[in-house]
C-alpha cells in the first residue's frame, strides 16, 4: 500500500488524498517515477463555473451565466417604436417573459399580470417585428433563452 510521505524531495501518493481518479494517481506516480516535481489536481482545487440553469429547452441567463451574450434586437429602436405603434397598448404596464430561439424567433410568452387576449397579440406581434439577435454560450455558438422584459406604453 503507498503511504503519504516524503522520499528524496518525490511525494508519494496516498489513497483517498483528494486526486481525481486514476488518472491524477498516474499522473503523480509518472512525476515520482521521473523524478519531477509533484503536481497533482485535487478535489478542492476551484473549477469552472458551473453552467447556467436550463429550464426546459432554454438557458436561463442569471449570475451563474458567466460567458453567455444577452439577446437583443438589431435595431435598439425598434421595440420601443413598435410597442408605441399598437393602439392597444397605450397605458399598458407589465413585465413579459418570452423565449428567444437559437435562430432569433421568439416564443413562449408568459405575462406577470394576465393580459386580455387582444393586448397580448399586440404585444407578441411587436416584439415579433423586430428581428433578434440570439443569445451565444462562452463559444459563441447560439443558444436559446429566457429574457425578462418590463413593457410601459404611454
């Protein structure tokens, strides 16, 4: 069995001592062995942060999200241009949660306060004409996402 001392400046293993698999141990073994120093990753050692958390099929983009781009509309005006377009929003205050996919479409639009069904359509059909730029993980490839938008039409 292999202790955990020292012999000649070469650190001998120890079963249980925090390395990661089988893989640490030949790792440290090899550097023994060579007569290398000792390097070795251990189970305390800080990690990447761990990925956002998925709800459904999409990321939700939180403190956890580090890495990850926002969605945004193309053109920053367009949102506020097309909610002040629709004649049934005017004097609408809510807050709408909605999906942006992988290719920029919206969808799954939830109200934190419930909308009339005519209110609702105005409020989709705005933030549909606009064209969204998706959300990308830490390698730039796109994912699909919650966003949180609050909405006041005067």
């Amino acid at each position: 069995m292999l202790g955990g001392r020292r012999e000649e400046g070469v650190a001998t293993p120890r079963w249980g001592s925090g390395l990661r698999g089988v893989a640490g141990a030949l790792a440290l073994l090899g550097s023994a062995c060579a007569g290398a120093p000792v390097e070795a990753v251990r189970d305390d050692a800080p990690g990447p942060p761990p990925p956002p958390a998925v709800v459904g099929d999409y990321v939700r983009l939180d403190e956890d999200a580090r890495g990850y781009s926002r969605p945004y509309p193309d053109d920053r005006e367009c949102l506020p241009y097309a909610l002040k377009r629709q004649k049934a929003l005017v004097g609408v205050e809510n807050s709408v949660k909605f999906a942006v996919m992988r290719d920029g479409s919206l969808r799954d639009f939830i109200y934190l306060k419930p909308e009339p069904p005519e209110v609702a359509a105005a409020i989709e059909a705005a933030f549909r004409s606009c064209r969204w730029e998706p959300a990308l993980d830490p390698k730039g490839r796109p994912v699909a996402v919650w966003l949180i938008q609050p909405i006041k039409v005067r």
